[in-house]
C-alpha cells in the first residue's frame, strides 16, 4: 500500500509527534534496560527455586535411602536447563552425587554455587545439602536475550504507534481501534480464540499487530500447556519414587520405613497401638529343599493371606515386611482388647499354616507370633518392635506355631 500524501500540516505535526515518540523512547529505553537485567536475574532465581521446591522431595529420599538412580533423575532435571551446568547432592553423612556440564574443572566449583537444605523425609531433620551451580555465561546470554526482545518490542510499539498516527489524518481508525481494543481485552492464553481480523485491515498496522497479538496468545498458551504437563510428570515421579521408598518390591506390603510412617499418623487418634510381630517356621527348609523361588512363592501368599486378615478383622491397621521371612501386623485400638489380638493371632497362624503348591509339591510353614501393646501417647516404635521379638523369642523356645503377649520380663499365652 502506497503512503499517501500529506500536506504540510501533516508533515509537521508528524515530525511533532515522531520527535516526542523518539525521545519518550529513550527514557523509556534508559529505564528498560536496567530494569530488566534485574528483572531477568530474579526471574531466573524464581525458577531455580521453583525447580529446586519441585524436585527436593526426590533428592531427600535419593539421599535417605542412597539412591544413585533417584539422584540422577533430579540432577538431569536440573540440567535440563541450560542455565544451570553442575549440580551436586551431599548428605550430612557423606553422601554425594554430582554432576556437570563444564568441559573444564572449575576451582572452587561448589563454594559459588547456590546450595539449599534437604530434609528428612521420615522426620523432617536436615539430612543434607543441594549445591546449585549457575552457567553465568548461559545466564548473561538469555538475559541479554531477553532484554533485547524488551527492547525490541518496545521499539516496534513506538514505530507502530507512529505509523498508525499518520494513518489517523487520512482515514477513520475510531471503529477499528474500537473493536480490537474489545477483543484484545476478551483474548487471553486460558482462552485462545483469535482476534478477527477484518479484510480491509488484513495489511495495514492493525492487522500486524492483530496477528502479534494471536501469534502471543498462542505461544502462551502452549508454554502454560506445557509447564502444567511437567509438574505434572515431576508430581507423578515424585509420589512414584516417594511409594517405592516405603514399599516392599517382593510382596507389595509396607516395608519398615512405610509401616513406621503409619503408625506415626495413626498414633494420633488412637488409644492404643498393637503389634503381632511374625516370623515363618521352616522357611529356611523351603529355600534349600525348594529353591528360592518356592520361597519368593510363599513370601507372597502368606502376605496376601496376611492383609486378607487384616482387612476383614475391621480394625484399622497395616501388614508390613520388615525382613526376609518377618512380617508385622499394626493395629490401631481405642481399647486394649487382648481377646481380639488372640483371635487376629490364631488366625493369622492358621493363615500360615495352610499349603502352598509349588511345581506340583505341596509345601507347608508356620509362624510364631510376638504380641506387644503400646499406649499411642508418646509411643517409641524401636520399643514396641523389640518387646515384640521378645514375646516371639519365647514362643520360639517353646515350640513354635503359637503366640505370645509381652508383660513386662514375662510373656503370656
């Protein structure tokens, strides 16, 4: 489209208006520029500390339990930013994981790293360390990067802007103006319904700025689009790693880590916590007669049998394996009823003490059972457990396939 001509008046108010325009860009630039290396810089810090938030849960339990695997996952999450080049995960005890990406070693690499505390994910106690190491070289990249676009889109505001005003005096812009400023405040990336452009307006500056405009509308939208599908995938990694954590692969059940933490959370709205601690007699014979498979065989049939029982004794409670042939069964009591612990106990023997079929063999074990009670108030889990065992020693001596309550130096049928 030709620019049409323009009389004197025109010219003059245009050079008005273009001077005006280029001396508030200036300012505007003057301010812009350092204004957004700050703004850039906190920008990144926001994110780090974002990623770090997201992904610390991971690197506690990569730490807890010495997970290389776990910590590799969280150290290449980080890294995926190219902002950041080295990332290391230290335990108070000692423990460390790192990695980088600098070609060269770089003195005194984490002493200017950004580091933030792990926890605990058991109790909440520090555990250890996050060192986050920042690639400056990357960072004053993507902030002059960014800047620039600043800079950019404020220059290309300006010129628009111009242009457009020179449009003013040829031709009525008030009705188009009218409706794109309706539209642009209706656009937004949650809903991306592109701004019509009318045929008449398809070439000039409203049409430009129309089709920035959804071109922005739709990148936000799939830049939100895809961060919600990557807290997403760091939310379903974290409660993944988070259950394998307290989780025994073979049977499934809780393992001790798991059974703590419930009892942990039960033992504050309950009396009592009950404990009938069981190991299997004979399995020792089935490894070696059978082979370790047979026994991987009876490991899980006896834990389904187990939480079978748990479940359908109506008491709220959690089966767990602590070791290789030692399950535990927790009960939550509001009353210390010692006639239903008896029956759980019998029955749970019984439960152990029905066959198993293996190759075509019939194989048989049985348990012996340590009962110990707790009040929930100020319950010490390690004390519980070993007056269990105590309890379970006894019917060990005695014959096995039975059970027994500790009282005190004593135990009781």
């Amino acid at each position: 489209m030709n620019k049409p001509k323009l009389n004197s008046l025109s010219n003059k108010l245009l050079k008005i208006i273009t001077i005006l325009a280029l001396s508030y860009l200036v300012v505007i630039l003057l301010i812009m520029i350092p204004v957004g290396f700050a703004q850039a810089d906190k920008e990144h810090k926001e994110l780090e500390q974002k990623l770090v938030l997201s992904l610390s849960g991971s690197a506690a339990i990569a730490l807890y339990v010495n997970n290389a695997e776990i910590a590799d996952e969280v150290i290449s999450a980080l890294l995926l930013h190219e902002e950041i080049d080295a990332v290391r995960l230290e335990s108070d005890d000692g423990i460390s994981f790192a990695s980088n990406h600098l070609t060269l070693e770089e003195k005194d690499l984490w002493a200017h790293a950004n580091t933030y505390r792990l926890y605990s994910p058991t109790n909440g106690e520090p555990l250890g360390t996050l060192y986050v190491h920042n690639n400056h070289t990357a960072l004053q990249k993507t902030t002059l990067s960014q800047v620039f676009n600043q800079v950019m889109f404020v220059f290309i505001q300006f010129l628009v802007t111009v242009i457009a005003l020179t449009w003013v005096f040829k031709k009525i812009v008030g009705k188009p103006l009218a409706e794109l400023s309706e539209a642009m405040y209706t656009a937004t990336p949650e809903n991306p319904k592109k701004i019509p452009i009318d045929v008449e307006n398809q070439n000039n500056e409203l049409g430009v700025v129309i089709h920035s405009v959804n071109t922005f509308i739709e990148n936000s939208r799939q830049a939100i689009e895809r961060e919600r599908e990557l807290r997403s995938q760091i939310e379903h990694w974290e409660h993944y790693y988070r259950n394998m954590a307290e989780q025994d692969i073979l049977t499934g059940l809780k393992n001790r880590l798991g059974c703590e933490k419930y009892v942990e959370q039960a033992s504050r709205t309950s009396q009592y916590i009950a404990l009938l601690l069981i190991d299997l007699d004979g399995f020792k014979a089935v490894n070696d007669t059978h082979g370790h498979a047979a026994g991987d065989l009876i490991l899980t049939e006896i834990a389904g049998r187990f939480s079978d029982l748990q479940a359908k004794s109506n008491v709220p409670g959690i089966v767990g394996r602590i070791g290789g042939d030692e399950f535990v069964m927790y009960l939550v009591l509001q009353n210390n009823d010692h006639n239903l612990l008896s029956t759980v106990a019998q029955q749970a023997i019984d439960l152990a003490n029905l066959p198993s079929v293996y190759n075509g063999n019939s194989i048989n074990v049985g348990c012996s059972v340590g009962i110990a009670v707790q009040a929930s108030k100020g319950i010490v889990i390690e004390k519980l457990l070993h007056r269990a065992d105590q309890a379970m020693y006894q019917v060990k001596q005695e014959g096995k396939n039975s059970y027994h309550f500790y009282r005190g130096e004593q135990t009781a049928h």
